[in-house]
C-alpha cells in the first residue's frame, strides 16, 4: 500500500512530531523535497557537491525495528532539531532553506533501488545508494509537484 502524505506549514505530516505516533512499520519512502536557493554541500565522504535550486527526490527504506520512525528523524534534521549527519540525506535536510514538502511511502515494501530508478537522474553519484548498485538514490526536478506525482507512479508501480 502506497500512501502520499503532504506535509504541513510546520514540516511535518501524518506520524511526526504534531502529536500523532510515529509508523514503525517498515518499508520504502520517497522525501519529496524543495530547495529554493542553489548551494554547494559537503555530503559526506561524497565530498562538496552543487545542488542547483529545484526539487529532489530522496528514496530510502525503512525496513529496521524502527520502521517509517527514521522519516521522523529526517524530519527533525530539515526542522534544525537535530544536528548528527548520519546519512548522505542528512546533509540536504540539514541545508537552513531545505523544505520537506512531501513523503511518500510503500509500507511492507523492500522497493527502494526499483522506486529509485523510476524516478529523473540527480546531481550527486553514490548519493544513498552506498549499500547498493544503484548510480544514485536522490533525484531532481525544476518542479516539485511533478516530481511529487512520479514519486507517487513509482511507488505504486513499484509495489503492483
């Protein structure tokens, strides 16, 4: 089961930080994402990489103990509540412009290289796809709500 959540004026939606518990069932998701300057950022032992203003697609999976709780610490790295760079997304999210604007996820669902290859090519090589053979698991686009929507296809796609 596919679900699209937008997020609200706050940065969060359905099982962040506005009251509601945290999901802990596990799966696939998509951080839809708005960045609205260009900026250069270190990422990692990816080294400083530009990442023009636009939209990004960032596909991961949540298939540990905690489950869909990892996009709730995501959230709190774009919301500045939290400030260890753990992940290649990290650095992104952690960006003082950077804007969740939506999630998307395929819960029970280990999709996340098939997800991530539906989706345009991103500006960064290797981005959280370390673990994997994939070129990359973060994508761009000028829009985010077309970007938004092939997330949405993808996922369903992914999980028919």
């Amino acid at each position: 089961m596919t679900r699209d959540e937008p997020t609200g004026t706050t940065g969060e939606s359905a099982g962040g930080s506005d009251g509601r518990a945290a999901s802990t069932t596990g799966g696939t998701y998509t951080l839809v994402i708005d960045l609205p300057e260009p900026t250069v950022l270190s990422v990692g032992a990816l080294g400083d990489h530009r990442f023009p203003a636009g939209a990004y697609a960032y596909t991961g999976s949540a298939l540990g103990t905690g489950g869909f709780a990892r996009v709730d610490r995501h959230r709190r790295v774009a919301a500045g509540e939290h400030d260890v760079r753990h992940w290649h997304v990290d650095h992104l999210l952690g960006h003082s412009e950077t804007r969740i604007d939506r999630v998307i996820e395929s819960a029970g669902a280990d999709v996340e290289c098939v997800v991530a290859g539906r989706l345009p090519e991103g500006p960064v090589d290797g981005f959280g796809s370390s673990d994997c053979g994939c070129v990359s698991h973060l994508s761009t686009a000028p829009d985010v709500g077309a970007l938004a929507d092939l997330a949405v296809r993808a996922h369903g796609a992914a999980t028919e």
